[in-house]
C-alpha cells in the first residue's frame, strides 16, 4: 500500500526510460573511441569497497553464486565483479535497449578475453516487473541494486517500487533457501528508510500468506556489515551521499507458503 508520504514523492528525468535511452546512446557511439565514456553508477563512492564487499559476502563458492545485477545498464559494474572479484555467473537486465546493446559491444572489446572465456553471463532487455532468471529453478543467490530503486522512485510509480522489492526478496531470490541476499546502494534513501521500506514490504507479504498451507521460509535478517562511503557535513548534519544496505534470507522457521502477488494486491488494496 502506499502511503501519502510516498504518493508526493519528487520525480525527474532520472525516473524516464527517454533520458537513460539518450544516456546510453552516447555511450554507445563513443565507446569504441573512448572506453572512458563508460560511467558506473556511484562508482566514485563504491569502487572498489562495495564489490570487495560481495566477494567477502560470497565465500568460497563465488564462483557457483548466480548475481544478479537488477538494471545493470551499461554493465561496469558486471566487468568489475569479472575482473576483480572472480564472480563468474552473472546475469544483468535493464530496461534501455542502448544500455544493453552498450554492455555487449563492452564484453566484446572492452573485457579481457581470458575473464570472458569463464564467465557465464546472460544479458537481457527487460522491464524490472517482467524479468525471469534463466537458471534452472528461476532464482539467483544474490540481487544487486545499485540506483534501480532510485531510478523508480524518481518516476513516482510508488506501486511498481514495492513490486520490484516483492519480486527481488520472493521471485528473484528463493525465500524457502538460506544465504539469499538482496544488496541496495541508494542515493535517495538513508540507511533507516531504506530498511524500513525493505522490512514493509517483506512483511505484508509474509502476512499475506497467512491462509496458504505452511511451508519452511527463511526469515530476513538486515545485514549491520554493510560498506560504508565518506560522510559529509552541510548545515550542520552529517551523512554520506549514498548508503548501501543489505538483507539475507537466513535461519529457516516454519510459517506460510511464500506468498502471491495476487494475495499482497488482495490484502493492501
């Protein structure tokens, strides 16, 4: 349900697929030309303690994790968990054809030809509500957002943001398997809104599932080591530009089957 707060939310051109289709066109006519033109999303603050951050997360089997990165746009941040931090089952979608067609013609001549030899990457031109994983039981074992909520927000459509937190905690990711980990960088929300908007939408899911035969779910836990990013000082109050925070599905508990979008409609409408 969204509340009124949410409902006079501010919006701009940062929440309309036009500009990110003229965004990723330059990027797209010069990249040859200058590889430079690729700009990762809040790279200034995230590079490289947030991808350093996912290795850590990962374990030893990094290697057999799927990641997903949720509006991956022009894939910098899928090169660098390549590159750097030996993810190698990467899947990435986003809704500007340009972005993707960007992402390619990087993976092509941009990455090095060793790291694209090893890794399975799948890349798909898809609206967040629509995308479906292309593995075996349609789940990944960890979704990255990195300004896709933002980039929600910013259009306004409040309903389709608390889909997207729907389909990231219980589609994307399988809530009846422990270590799925969902991981939001924002620059729109602080760290408490962030996780109160997360910890909303999870639970009217879960009690929307309260008439439907019990199956073992995990529990979401709110991950406390998290990255942090240099604060700043304006009028006096502190804070850092961006926040990232994260959530896992862990120790399993016995309550409802995971829920339906249908059911969360039928109960918060």
């Amino acid at each position: 349900m969204v509340t009124p707060e949410e409902s006079s939310v501010y919006t701009c051109e940062l929440g309309d697929i036009a500009y990110w289709n003229t965004h990723y066109r330059y990027e797209l006519e010069h990249l040859l030309e200058n590889p430079e033109v690729l700009e990762d999303w809040f790279e200034r603050w995230t590079r490289p303690c947030l991808g350093r951050w996912l290795q850590l997360s990962a374990g030893p089997n990094i290697d057999r994790l799927r990641l997903l990165d949720a509006g991956c746009g022009n894939g910098e941040f899928l090169r660098e968990l390549a590159h750097r931090h030996g993810f190698r089952r990467l899947y990435g979608f986003d809704a500007s054809e340009f972005a993707i067609k960007v992402t390619k013609r990087s993976v092509t001549h941009i990455w090095d030809a060793r790291v694209r030899s090893v890794v399975d990457l799948d890349l798909q031109v898809c609206d967040v509500l629509a995308y479906t994983p292309p593995t075996i039981d349609g789940h990944v074992d960890i979704v990255n957002d990195k300004g896709t909520l933002d980039a929600i927000l910013l259009s306004g459509n409040m309903d389709k943001l608390h889909a997207y937190l729907y389909k990231c905690l219980f589609v994307w990711l399988d809530p009846t398997q422990e270590m799925g980990m969902l991981v939001i960088t924002s620059c729109n929300y602080t760290r408490d809104e962030l996780e109160s908007l997360v910890s909303k939408v999870a639970a009217q899911a879960l009690n929307a599932a309260s008439s439907k035969p019990s199956l073992p779910i995990c529990t979401l836990h709110t991950e406390q080591d998290v990255p942090r990013y240099p604060e700043l000082q304006f009028g006096g109050a502190r804070g850092s530009a961006i926040v990232t925070s994260a959530w896992r599905w862990r120790k399993r508990v016995q309550v409802d089957a995971p829920p339906t979008r249908s059911s969360i409609d039928a109960q918060t409408g």
